[in-house]
C-alpha cells in the first residue's frame, strides 16, 4: 500500500513517519485490498490544549474510502486514537460486506418502499433551502453501485448524502439521510 504522510504546522520527523507506517502495516492485513493511504497531520493554536494535534487517516480500497480524524494534546495519542476508529470502520465495512446475505434481500424490498415514498415536493423544497452562494467546489470520483453498496460507503464516511452511480438504473442518483434516520434516494427523469 502506498502511504503517503503530510503534516501541516507540524515537521513529520522520520520517528513520526516509522510509526505511522507501522501502524498502517497492521491495518493492511485486515483490509489486502488497500492501495492508497495519506495520513494528515495538524498542529492548531486552540484554546482547548486537548484538541491541538489533528490526524486524519484516508484510505482507498476498491473505489470505497474509509477516513478516521481524532484531535487529543499529544500527536501520537491522535495517530493511535485513528488507528482505533480506522480499526472499527474496516471491521464494519468487512461485516457489512461479507458477513450478513439476508441483509441484501431485506434492503431490496426497503429500496422499493424507500423509492416509492419520495415525493418532487421533497426534493423542491431542500433545492429552495440551498439557495446562497457557491464558496467551495469539490471534485471526485463517481462509482458504479448498488444502493445498498452506497448506503455503506456513506455510513462509513460518515455524511448526509451520498452520489453515486446507479447500477440498477444506470444513472446518477443522490443517497441522503432523513431527518427521521430513514434514507432518502433522488433520481433523475427525463422531462
């Protein structure tokens, strides 16, 4: 796996790098598919002392990204504290993915009611409630999947929504949470 370290207002010394890369190495046996990590590292000036080292941990495996950030007082106490949740998150997606089969009948029959129960008046009034200006553009990678597949992929980053490329169908769609922890699903008509 390719690992690559940064730190932002702090130096990465070789001792810090070593032991991220240690680290990393036990996460790899877990999860062999892992072809690309970068671990980010931050000093900030807070008022809290206990939330000024920051490392986040990203990695990709398989078109899904799986990303853990913690905040402690001392940067090594952050890099095992994201090596834990990092830890957890791998244990679920796995779980997710290899360990439950009724789970994928069960979710096919909740995508159909899921689908049926999204009304354009939904979709209308969350377009009005974003109406401002556009600060920021992000770029990534759409992939191929099923619903329940994007389900897991946002649970495991941890958003509200989730675009992905519908499989079933094949076209963009939008995953979204609920305020009532159900999921939401746009899809696109032709008019």
């Amino acid at each position: 796996m390719k690992l690559n370290v940064h730190g932002r207002n702090i130096e990465v010394t070789d001792w810090i790098h070593q032991y991220i890369e240690k680290k990393v190495e036990r996460l790899e046996r877990y999860l062999p598919q892992a072809r690309e990590a970068k671990a980010e590292l931050v000093y900030s000036e807070t008022r809290a002392a206990a939330d000024r080292y920051t490392a986040q941990l990203t990695i990709w495996a398989n078109g899904r990204i799986l990303r853990a950030e913690e905040s402690t007082d001392d940067i090594f106490a952050s890099i095992d504290a994201i090596m834990d949740k990092m830890s957890r998150q791998i244990e679920r997606y796995k779980g997710r993915r290899f360990k439950n089969k009724r789970r994928e009948a069960a979710a096919g029959a909740a995508d159909a009611d899921l689908a049926a129960t999204i009304l354009p008046e939904e979709a209308e009034v969350e377009a009005e409630e974003l109406l401002g200006n556009v600060v920021r553009t992000k770029r990534f990678l759409v992939q191929p999947m099923t619903q329940e597949e994007a389900a897991d992929q946002m649970e495991l980053l941890g958003h509200d929504f989730f675009i992905y490329f519908s499989v079933e169908a094949n076209a963009l769609n939008v995953l979204y949470r609920r305020k009532d922890g159900n999921y939401g699903l746009l899809q696109p008509e032709q008019g």
